[in-house]
C-alpha cells in the first residue's frame, strides 16, 4: 500500500516537471535509484530492521501467550512501539531523501525516480546515494 502511493506520488512529479513552463522535455535529466539496494547496503537502515524484527518477536510472543487478551499495558506497549517504528521509519527515508537532493544538485538532475517507475533511461544514481548514507 505504501509503496504503491510512493509509485503514484513519483508519476505525478514526473507529469508535474514535463507539463510545467519551467522545464523543457528535451533537457530534463532524471536520476534513477534503486531503493532495495540502497537500503540492504546502509548499516543504519539494516541496524533498524533488525532492531524492528527483535522486537516485533517480543510483541509477537506476548499476544501469543495472552492469547489474544492483552492487558491495557500490554496493549499501550504494541501501540507506542509500533509509532516509534513508523517515526524510525520516516527519519530513515528523510535521510535517503536528503542523500538523493545532494546528489541531484552534484549531477544537475532535474528529479530521482525509484528505478520501477521508469522502463529507459535516466542516470543511476544508486551508488551516489548510497555513498552519500554512510
């Protein structure tokens, strides 16, 4: 679901720039990310994952044995953990985007894209961003 919003959010900036006055179709330069890859080589976001899945077993073993009757502590716990996953999450892609606008400035690109919205074309910018997150 997320990640069909991102898809959807990409394709109107990419209408958005090749309709708008401001750019020309002929020099509009796109870099292309592969966000998979950038993400499984960035120790932070892997360090996250893996903190997510640890804790996750722990909750998930707490309705297990409660089964399914969780106390109101139990259930304040799952709820506050799951909106400091959601927090760690957008501080995560905050940084990935913040990567992506350096490099857009340093290759003159006009916008990044995630590489499945784009069948041709564009620059790889993977490594730059990647490079960038450590």
């Amino acid at each position: 679901m997320m990640l069909r919003n991102i898809i959807i959010l990409v394709i109107l900036i990419i209408f958005t720039a090749l309709n708008s006055g401001c750019s020309d179709r002929a020099k509009l330069r796109v870099g292309i990310i592969n966000p998979q890859r950038t993400l499984s080589s960035w120790g932070k976001y892997n360090k996250a994952a893996g903190k997510v899945r640890n804790e996750a077993i722990v909750l998930d073993e707490k309705i297990a044995v409660s089964n399914g009757k969780l106390s109101d502590e139990d259930k304040k716990e799952i709820v506050q953990t799951t909106m400091q996953w959601q927090k760690d999450w957008e501080s995560l892609i905050e940084e990935v985007k913040k990567a992506s606008e350096i490099v857009a400035k340093e290759k003159k690109l006009d916008l990044i894209v995630l590489n499945n919205v784009v069948n041709y074309g564009g620059v790889d910018v993977t490594d730059d961003v990647t490079k960038k997150l450590k």
